[in-house]
C-alpha cells in the first residue's frame, strides 16, 4: 500500500506526516548550525577534556562550563542497532525499514543515529561508518551515518 493511499485510509493530513525537528537550546545550536555545514562537532570540556554528546549546558564529567567545539572526523564503528519494519510513528512510514543505531564515533561519544544507504540485512556490529549529511528543512540538516564506501 502507498503513503496516499494510508492517508486517505486512515485520514491522515500532511501535518500528520511531518517529521518532528530538533529543538535547540542555547547550548546546542552551534552543534545544529555546524551541521547546516555539513560538518558533525562535539562539545569538548576545557578543563577535563570530556567530551559530551549531545551538547549539555556544563560538562557532565566534572561539571564545568568552559568548553571549545572540537570538529569530528565524521567517522565511527556500529555499536548496536535495530531495524524497525512497522511501529513508527506516521510521518517515518516512506522510510520503513528504518534503521536506528548507535555508534562510537572517533573522538570518544556514543550517537543514537540513524544508518541511512545500506541494506539492513548487511548491517553487522563493529563495521565502519561515516557520516553524512540530509537536509530536512532550511533550518535542520542531521547528521546521520552509512557505511564507509570502500
């Protein structure tokens, strides 16, 4: 069955099929602007050196607020993951199966992701993967992964 057709189905409107955007804060719009730039940061502790992700208001290892944006190399290795075949929301239906993930990246975090550009079923932990980037609207680009093409 076609998305218009569960529309029309279900009665469903196209603010019903909207994907939800982030909401930034203050302390993490730079991260949501870099990636307007294609380009995934992480906020670095200036005192500790821990890096958080996503980006708090103060370092959640020892609790300071002086920070630095420290750009990532885009690259990680695939902790775990699950493909959802249904039981998501509406507006993710065009995308089933949608695969959500979590990945190490280099610098030392662990992002909940999605993993776009691969056949779910070759998905294996610990395979490399880079970042990448969609747009959603003028505002929101999310940085997101797939494997690292060879």
């Amino acid at each position: 069955m076609k998305i218009e057709e569960i529309k029309e189905l279900l009665g469903l409107t196209d603010e019903d099929l909207k994907k939800p955007l982030p909401k930034p804060t203050k302390w993490s719009q730079p991260y949501w602007d870099a990636a307007k730039q294609h380009k995934l940061v992480f906020k670095k502790c200036t005192k500790c050196g821990h890096i958080d992700h996503p980006p708090y208001l103060y370092c959640t290892e020892c609790h300071d607020d002086e920070h630095e944006w420290i750009e990532s190399s885009g690259k990680g290795t695939l902790n775990a993951y699950a493909v959802n075949h249904f039981s998501v929301p509406f507006p993710f239906w065009p995308d089933l199966p949608y695969v959500t993930a979590m990945v190490d990246v280099e610098e030392g975090p662990r992002m909940i992701t999605n993993i776009l550009e691969c056949d779910p079923d070759k998905l294996e932990n610990g395979m490399e993967l880079e970042v990448v980037f969609q747009k959603r609207t003028e505002e929101f680009t999310l940085p997101q992964f797939r494997p690292v093409k060879k």
